[in-house]
C-alpha cells in the first residue's frame, strides 16, 4: 500500500518551527538593556549590592547591551550617571530591576508602562507573604503592571541571571557558571544554596529565575520560554506550590517532551506544606497528588538538591536506556555489595549476566572473579580489565546499562582505568555511569569521564540513585505518551447516560443535600456502565421483604441515611439473609439498633442488594477526591473496613487508559495479591482497569462529581462489581469551565472525531493526531516533494528530526491541535494551529497530498480547525503563506481570511474568530 501512497504537494502556510521569532519574554529573562530603579551605594544595602552583580556579569559588553542606574536621591552610582525615574532615560531599557521599598514599587511600575518599559523583576518583599496589608499592596502593583503591559517576576525573590547574555540581576553571592541547564525556584535562598554548591561541582547554566511570590510569571510562562531556548538543555525545578494547575502541566509537558525536566517539591509531610504554603502564598496541595501529576508530565522527581543535579546530569548525557537491568563493574567487592544494596533499595534490577558473557569474561578475567553480577573484576585489576570487563557487559542483551566503580588501588591509576572504561563505552548505546571513590574534588578522571559522556559520582549509592532518574525518566516519559481521551473511542461501546447523570444531581439539589443515596451513587455508576448490582430502596419491612424476592436470596440489607456514612459501625449492614423471615427480622433489629445507637439521624429505610459471593475474591478501593491545585484525582488500593489502617493507595489524574490505570494499580501493594500467589488465581485486572477508566470518563464528563468512595469493589478471577458506593456532588455552583476546565491535564478531544464527505462520495475519517502517530507524520512528510517541503519550513529540510516529530505529534490539547485526515490507515491530510506568543491568537497550517486536491478537503478541514480555534478561546487564526502559493490564497479568502500584511514574498492572512 505505501508503494501506491500518493505524491503530495503543499497547499499551505508556514507554521514557524525551524527559526522561530524571539519569545515575548526574552526582555525579561534574557534582557539586553537594564536599569535598576532603587541603585545606591551605601554599603550593605539591596540596591548596591544588586548593582555591584549586573556590572560584574558584563551586560555592557554583551550585544550592545547597558546599564543604567534609577534613583531621584542621587545624581551618580559608581560613577555612572543616576536618573530621577524611568522616564527620564532617552532610550528605554527591556528591563527594570526593582529594589525599592515596598510602598514605593507601584508608582515605579507606573512610571516603567509610562516609560514603554515591558519587563520587571521586584526583588523587593513586604507583599502578599506578609498577610492582608500586603496583599492589597501586592493587587495594587499587578493591576498597575496590566494596565501598562509591564510582565513582572517577584515579588521577594532573589532575581534572575542569564549567563550568555551577561546578566546577574540578583543579590546572590555566588554567580552562575555558564552552562546547559536552566534553574527555576520559588525559595531564593533555595536558589542561592544550589548556586554555591553548583560552582564547587563545576556545574553551569544558561539560565537562573527565582519565582519569589509570582504575582504575574509563573512556572507555566518560564517553562515556555525554556522550552524554546536552544541553549538549555535540561531544566531543574524547586517547587512548593503553584496557583493555575492547568498552565504548570501544559507547559511542564510540553518542555518534558523536548529536554529533561527535573523537580525537587517540597512540603512532603504537613509541616514543611504548611511551611511552604505560608512562604509563597501558592496552594500546596497533596504531596502524593503533586507527584502523580510529575509522574504523568514526564518528568522526574527528586528529594534533595544533590539528586537535582545528580538527575539533570545522568539526563542530559543523551543516553536513555531501554530498560532497567544494570550491570556493576568494580574492582572493589565492598563497594560492589554497597551498589548492590542501593539497587535493591531503588527499586533497580540487576542484570543477569548470559551464559555467552560468562563465558567470554572467564577468557578476559583471573578465576577469583565473582562470576556475576556485580563484576568484581579483583583489586590488582589493570587498566585492560576494566576495558574486557565494559565491553563484555555492555555487548550482553540482557544488560541495559553499566555501572563502573573505580577503588583506588597503586596498581591502576585511575586516569587510565577511565580511559579504559570511556573507550570500551564507545559505539554503545547504553547509559554508562562512573563512581571513581576517594577523591571528592574536580580532578582529571572525572573530567575525562564527563568529557566522553559518562557522569560521575562520588558514592556507589550516588550513582545508583542517579541510574533510578533515568529509569522513572523512562517510565514517566512512557505515561507522557498517552492521550487518554474524556470518553470511549470504541464506536460501539455504549454512550453514558448523562441525562439520567442530571436528573440524580438534580434531585439531590432540590433536596438540598450534596451526599447521594447509596442507590442514587449506582444509578450514577449505572449511567456509565459501571459493573454494579441491583439496588432497591425501600422504606419498611414488606418492601425489604418484597424487593429481596424480586433481588433473589441470599440478601444484603443497607441502611439508608443521609446522616451515616459508614454504616456498618452503626449496624447498618445486614448480610447472607437466606430467605423472606431473615429479611424482615434483620429490618426490624436493624432499624431499633441504630435509632439507640444514632437517635438524630434521619433514617429513611435501606436498601436491598443479592449477596455477592465471588470465589477468591479480594476488596479493593476506587476513589475520587478535589484536590486544591490539580482538582478531580482518581486512588486505587486495599479496601474493606481496614482501608484506613492499612493505608495502601496510589493517585492518578484523569484522564485514565487502559495503560495508566494498569499503571496506577501496579503502584500499590494490594496489586500483588490482585496479580495472584500461590494457588490462589488472578483477579480480572482488565475488569478492574475497565472500572478505573470508566470512574476517569465519569470525572472528565461530571465536573460536579466532588468526591466517590466506591468500597469494597469486589474482584474475582471472572470480573470485578462495584459492591458499595459513596458520592458527593457539588450543587452550589450553577455554571462550570467549558473545555474540561475543572481538570489538570486536557484529555484527547475524542469529541473532534468524525468524517469528512469529499466531493467524489468518499467518506474520509478525520481525528486529533496522537503521539503513536509519528511513524504515519513520518511517512506523510518523507511522500512530499522538497518543493513541498520548502513551502511548509521555509527552507530545503531533508527530514523531520526526532524532536521535531514529538512536537508535532505530542500535543497539548488545552492549547495546540493537529487535525488529520485518513485513508487506508495513512495521512492524506493535515491540519493544525498552535498558540502565538501573545496568547490569544494562534498559527495555522495545511497540508494535503495530491491526489486530495480539489475535493474539498482542504477547505473542509480548515475549517474545522477553525471552530475547534474558536472553542479553544483564540480570536484569530493567523498564517503565512507564500505569494506563489495561489490555490492557499485562495483557500484562505474563500473562508473568510483577509491579508493582513506582506514581507517580501510572503503573505501573512488572518480570521477573527467570532
């Protein structure tokens, strides 16, 4: 079929992507021009010390650059001239650094719109983390910033660096070293200890922001910026809380697609949360959720800031591996079992060495060798055995990664061992780690090592640990990969009933009470298909009598009352009743005990359910909770009455598949017994992932489902039924976010299915790109002339790289959307839009093959793109389209896209979107 595939020529616009225009941020974190407002130079104070930093980094000498000092007290800084306010400078600055007391700071804003200054950074504090006095001084400061356009970093931060453009607006004592990573921290004083501690280890970076409060720039704009700055390689992050989940994700996903990213949270335990809540003002939120979401953006989560670096570094080194089974070479065997320890302690498996690799290494090594796993290749080992030993390990398929250890010894100098080892690691694809022991400080071996690529570490365990980074960056980036959507792609599967979902909330609401029913909840499930079984609610005994019949023997008889939760503490729960007797004695004795027991508790009757009896059964807990920051979270663990005490449970994000619910149970221990033991069989896993999916699509679909406590759920080797369920609904709010706007992360638009009827007859399925399809966009690019190719890049591009094709595939549908067009399984067709800079209007492009032209598909597709731009919030759609491209022109006027402006050849078109 590919051999037949269509030649395709482009009908289009360009969608920038290979020199893409300056960020709208750059005068911000990578200004050209400063002036600090507030430079004195009285000893001690913020201003001079400030100020001292600028002029040592050089800005003046980086592209023209200056640096002016602001102050009405003086005529001259360290001898440079001093201006009373901002707009007394004859040539405007990209930024003003500000280090004003606090009371002062919003006229200086003022006085910066009024100047055509864009970019702030307020060092000053005494804002929002001082208590309500200081956060209407803080909303006094925001709002003059958005009437004149002014972004702003701050307040209470230590400040930002850039170190290719020679700036060091900070009061820091230790300056950045220039480098591939980019720090963002909320703690300055974080800030400031991992500066000092990174200049010891040699370790650079292009870039150093501190958040501080974060009145206006967050994380999700510096990540933005980050993402598309060709100089950082890796980013590192020190968090405590954010305010707008929804962008921190976005972004976060969108630069872990591209270059590791790597997070220290904290505020793990209640404590240092309330500690960090009180520090930045931001929601902290739950820890375990906090991670679930790291877990889900790609990214890579760690407890100290050693690890921070320890993570970027095994990171950036470009070599991933493609599994977790790691070797150890040492030539020491205490260091060796102290590796060991630390892989069984970081969950790292290790490596099985093959029959074929023994075999070889008894050729290459003296008989005392340890014949396994870890390789001690013995003390008086020379420099060719750790060469033989690296190689041979390496070369195994059942090796993943290697680990080499360097004790030292006066056989061996440790430069030559790394040489050794650096050369046996060339041509492999493997990740390659070092733990030269002894010395701690810079010396020629470790720059040896780090020159070929191979990162090391001081410590068996440093190294092992920092080996686990690059095992979770696989297994995170794994879940970054799936776009789970908010309801089911199987076109036969059964739609959920959300009219009936209403009427249960609607009711609830005329009654005036946010817990439903316990047969209200199963009717909710019901309405999704969830496994559940029959519910009847009755109110005396002749109707418990009545629907137990109708239910079959044996029965279960619940209490029914708004007012108890767990009703079996209260003798709610009447189980195994045999026959009609048992039923209405067991009505009676319950009703009289839990009025004694409950005496103001509204007790409106119980409900009737068979008895459900499973062979090999086991309970387990599916949840719902709101958290503050990321909203709906699904949780999956042990059930029964014991949930409490015995505390298993792991968290996840909705939207769930198949996949990240097999996920989310693999992370609990009750999994183990699910999975089966002994001669007890497995329980249904793909029934329980069913229900994890199907509780995901209920969430994605009700945003005023607030809380679910579905326990037990019973699984069994033949299925798995919902035995008891508990939901709260939210019946205050009357309007919620369109777009799944109550959630953190946006599913896949399944609602963005359909087809398109072209011309000739043919139905053409058209749907949202996912990341499994880059090997089809792949395909559909390798098909285009290199006349094509040119019209969509702008210039001759051989071939999309494989950063290229994870843009283009793995897309943030809260913001970006790629349309594609499908026959025999095959692009035919593309069309997608991405957010400009500003935020509020979005680039398009189209591309369609040749033998699709001039039937309407084109012209169908784009304008879908632009309703589905229009959903999305954008006011125009806005592309640029080489004047020789006459069918594009066309196109684009015939659905309402007027030219807006040309430059040189090129046209550039917009539509309002309405």
């Amino acid at each position: 079929m590919l051999g037949n595939a269509p030649r395709t020529r482009l009908i289009c616009v360009k969608l920038q992507c290979m020199s893409p225009p300056p960020h709208y941020l750059q005068p911000l974190l990578a200004p050209k021009s400063v002036a600090l407002v507030g430079a004195t130079e009285r000893e001690g104070a913020l201003g001079a010390i400030v100020w001292r930093n600028l002029a040592a980094a050089g800005l003046k000498e980086h592209g023209g650059g200056s640096l002016t000092p602001v102050n009405p007290k003086h005529r001259t800084v360290f001898g440079r001239r001093a201006y009373a306010r901002l707009t007394d400078l004859a040539r405007q600055p990209d930024l003003a650094v500000v280090v004003t007391p606090a009371h002062a700071v919003e006229s200086v804003i003022s006085e910066a719109a009024a100047a055509g200054v864009k970019a702030a950074v307020i060092l000053t504090s005494g804002f929002g983390e001082t208590g309500a006095a200081g956060r209407a001084l803080q909303d006094a400061v925001l709002a003059a910033a958005r009437r004149g356009g002014v972004r702003i970093i701050g307040p209470n931060c230590l400040g930002i660096m850039r170190t290719d453009a020679g700036l060091n607006a900070t009061f820091a004592r230790t300056p950045a070293r220039a480098g591939n990573l980019a720090l963002v921290s909320q703690s300055g004083a974080i800030c400031g200890a991992i500066l000092d501690w990174a200049a010891s280890a040699e370790v650079g970076f292009t870039s150093v922001v501190s958040l501080g409060g974060a009145m206006d720039v967050d994380f999700g704009e510096v990540l933005d910026f980050l993402v598309a700055d060709e100089a950082t390689d890796a980013i590192l992050m020190y968090v405590e809380g954010i305010r707008d989940a929804r962008r921190y994700l976005s972004a976060l996903r969108a630069a872990a697609r591209v270059k590791p990213v790597v997070a220290l949270k904290v505020g793990r335990y209640a404590g240092g949360s309330r500690a960090a809540s009180s520090h930045t003002g931001a929601l902290v939120g739950s820890d375990a959720v906090f991670d679930a979401a790291l877990r889900r953006a790609g990214s890579v989560r760690v407890k100290t800031y050693t690890q921070l670096f320890a993570a970027a570094r095994v990171l950036a080194s470009g070599r991933l591996p493609q599994g977790e089974r790691l070797a150890i070479v040492t030539n020491g065997g205490g260091p060796g079992v102290v590796a060991a320890d630390s892989a069984a302690e970081n969950g790292v498996p290790l490596a099985t060495l093959s029959a074929e690799t023994i075999k070889l290494l008894d050729q290459e090594l003296p008989p005392q060798w340890s014949h396994g796993n870890p390789l001690d290749i013995i003390g008086d080992a020379p420099a060719a055995r750790f060469g033989a030993a690296t190689k041979a390990a390496l070369a195994d398929p059942g090796v993943d990664a290697l680990l080499a250890m360097y004790s030292p010894v006066a056989v061996t100098e440790p430069e030559a061992a790394a040489l050794a080892v650096a050369d046996a690691a060339r041509g492999s694809g493997k990740p390659v780690l070092a733990a030269w022991l002894g010395d701690i400080n810079p010396n020629a071996s470790r720059r040896m090592l780090e020159s070929r690529g191979i990162p090391n570490f001081y410590t068996p365990e440093n190294a092992v640990e920092a080996f686990s980074f690059l095992c979770a960056h696989r297994r995170n980036q794994a879940l970054l990969m799936q776009a789970p959507g908010a309801a089911a792609r199987d076109p036969d599967a059964a739609a959920p009933d959300l009219a009936a979902a209403r009427a249960i909330r609607e009711q609830a609401m005329a009654q005036g009470r946010a817990l439903l029913a316990e047969h209200e909840s199963k009717a909710l499930l019901a309405a999704f298909g969830l496994p559940v079984p029959a519910s009847i609610a009755v109110q005396d005994r002749a109707g418990a009598v009545a629907a137990a019949r109708e239910i079959g023997f044996p029965a279960v008889l619940k209490l029914h009352s708004p007012d108890i939760t767990h009703k079996s503490d209260v003798g709610g729960v009447r189980l195994s009743l045999q026959n009609a007797e048992m039923v209405a004695s067991a009505f009676d004795d319950m009703m009289v005990h839990v009025r004694k027991l409950r005496p103001e508790a509204r007790i409106e009757g119980a409900v009737v359910q068979p008895m459900l009896r499973f062979a090999h059964s086991r309970e387990v807990l599916v949840g719902v909770a709101s958290d503050a920051v990321f909203g709906p979270v699904l949780s999956f663990g042990a059930g029964g009455v014991s949930v409490e005490a015995v505390r298993d449970t792991a968290v996840a994000l909705p939207p769930l598949n198949a996949l990240l619910a097999r996920d989310l149970m693999q992370r609990t221990r009750v999994f183990r017994l699910l999975a089966g033991y002994r001669d007890v069989p497995a329980a249904d896993l793909d029934g329980l992932a069913a229900i994890l999916v199907g509780v995901s699509r209920l969430v994605c679909l009700l945003p005023w489902v607030k809380e679910m406590d579905l326990n037990p759920v019973l699984a069994h080797p033949g299925g798995a039924v919902i035995a008891d369920a508990r939901v709260v609904v939210d019946i205050e709010t009357r309007r919620f976010p369109p777009r799944y706007g109550h959630m953190a992360i946006h599913p896949y638009p399944v609602e963005l299915e359909g087809e398109i009827r072209v011309r000739d007859g043919r139905a053409v399925p058209v749907r949202p790109i996912r990341p499994e399809d880059a090997e089809r966009e792949k395909r559909f690019f390798d098909r285009l002339s290199e006349r094509s190719r040119y019209q969509r890049f702008m210039q001759y591009l051989p071939q999309l790289s494989a950063r290229m094709l994870a843009r283009f595939t793995q897309l943030d549908y809260d913001r970006e959307l790629a349309l594609a067009a499908l026959w025999q399984d095959e692009f035919v067709a593309v069309g997608r839009y991405a957010p400009n800079q500003d935020g509020l209007t979005a680039e398009f492009a189209l591309v369609v093959a040749d033998d699709w032209q001039a039937k309407g598909l084109g012209h169908a597709l784009l304008e879908r793109l632009c309703e589905a731009a229009r959903a999305a919030g954008y006011q125009a759609l806005i592309g640029h389209i080489l004047e020789a491209n006459r069918d594009m022109l066309q196109l684009a006027a015939h659905l309402g896209f007027t030219e807006r402006s040309r430059d040189g050849n090129e046209v550039t078109v917009a539509r309002t979107l309405k």
